[in-house]
C-alpha cells in the first residue's frame, strides 16, 4: 500500500461581488446559508458554540463545533476535520473567500478521496453563494449533486 508523504489540504477560492459583512453573514446566519448549501441549521455560528447542520434530502446532519470567529474576517471549525473560512475585502463591493480543509484520517486512499469529495464539495457551495448573493438565485447545487442518493 502507497504512503501519503504530506496529508492533503483543501483550497478553495472564490471572487463573490458583495460587501465583506454580507458575505462573511451568509455564512454565519443559517437562514442565509440554508438558501444555498445545507437545509437547516440550529444556530448562528459563534465562537465556542456547537450546531447542527441537516441535509434534509439526503437524511445527514453534521455536528460542528466553532472553534474561532473573527468578525468579517475568518471562521474556523470542526466537524471531525477543520474548517476555515478566511474573508479578505476586494475593492469596495468584493469579497475573495478562501476555505481550507485539513485533517482528513483514514487509509490514504480513504484520506484522498476526502479530500477530492471536500474539493468538489466546497467548490459547489461557493459557486451556490455567488449564484445566490450576486444574482438571487437558488441554484440547488447541492440538492442536484446526487438526487439518486436523496431519501425519500
């Protein structure tokens, strides 16, 4: 069995047209966020605070712990890997968010494989929250990813 030589670490980036309060806020108030990556959320994200987040159609929900927020600027948590969210201010009305994804655990296959789902999986959520803060638009990416898996 091959070895990994350095544990894999997400990147994902994206340019979002908004002002930083309101993009950093899309990801701290579930309400926002339900409108483009999962359907329900328990709370606000606030440092120290445990939540619970729930894809409805697929039957999942993950606990997440917040480890640290700073205000427009980063979010970090666990859900069994860490999270971060790091906000930088672009022009007057861009927000450039950068979410890094670490400490995968498994076989290195397994390790690789969650690292490509994180990838693809967080690639999706910031094309939904361009789509949907830009434009308005719900594009249910996350829903239309796997609707063989949907429960019924």
């Amino acid at each position: 069995m091959a070895e990994l030589l350095q544990d894999p670490k997400v990147k994902v980036e994206m340019l979002i047209r908004k002002p930083i309060q309101e993009v950093f806020e899309a990801f701290i108030d579930p309400e926002i966020t339900s409108k483009f990556w999962f359907t329900q959320g328990s709370g606000r994200l606030e440092a120290g605070s445990c939540v619970q987040w729930h894809w409805a159609m697929y039957g999942a929900t993950a606990e997440v712990e917040v480890k640290e927020i700073e205000v427009n600027k980063r979010i970090l948590l666990d859900w069994g890997t860490l999270v971060e969210w790091v906000f930088t201010e672009q022009a007057e009305n861009g927000t450039f968010v950068t979410i890094s994804n670490s400490g995968f655990s498994g076989s290195p296959d397994e390790i690789v494989k969650q690292a490509l789902d994180s990838t693809e999986g967080f690639t999706i959520v910031l094309c939904g929250l361009k789509a949907y803060l830009e434009h308005g638009i719900r594009l249910n990416l996350v829903s239309d990813k796997a609707p063989y898996a949907h429960i019924s």
